[in-house]
C-alpha cells in the first residue's frame, strides 16, 4: 500500500473543500443551468470518490489495528540552508 494515513487524510481534506465549493456553485442564482448541471455531475463524481478515499483510510486502520500493516516513519533530512552541505570554495590561483 502506497498511502499512508496522512496522505489519506490530506486527500480527503482536499475533496472535501472541493466538495463544498461546488455545492456552492449549485446555488448561485446567477449561474446558467448548463453550469449547475456540471457542477452537479462533478459532484456525482466526487462523492465517489470521497467514498472511496475513506474506505481506503478505514482498510488501514483496520490493517493496522490487526497487526497486517506496520506504519513506517519516514525522516526528513533537509539540506538546505545547512552550511555543513555548501561545497567549499575551489582555491584561487
């Protein structure tokens, strides 16, 4: 499995304001039909997947509350603004 809990999270996150700025488009009055129609079929499709990003996250829970999946920690090793990775001056001739 390639996702972890907060790469589900943050994808969820960010369908769900998806979601909510499109229902927002379902209800200006200014917007034509046409409009309010796709946005509505979007919709349809986001909400498919929501469903299906929560049930990925609620698979790996469960795999890992069973003792299937280990969570892994990945470190981050930043370089920059780090003076001990600035390669030296090449000395003057």
């Amino acid at each position: 499995m390639a996702e972890t809990v907060g790469s589900l999270a943050d994808k969820i996150s960010i369908i769900q304001l998806k979601i909510f700025h499109m229902r927002e488009q379902l209800q200006r009055k200014d917007a034509p039909d046409e409009h309010k129609t796709a946005c509505a079929a979007k919709l349809d499709v986001m909400a498919v997947q929501l469903r299906d990003l929560e049930d990925e996250m609620t698979q790996l829970v469960s795999d890992v509350i069973a003792g299937k999946v280990k969570l892994k920690i990945y470190r981050q090793f930043k370089m920059y603004n780090d003076p001990r990775y600035r390669a030296k001056p090449a000395p003057q001739q």
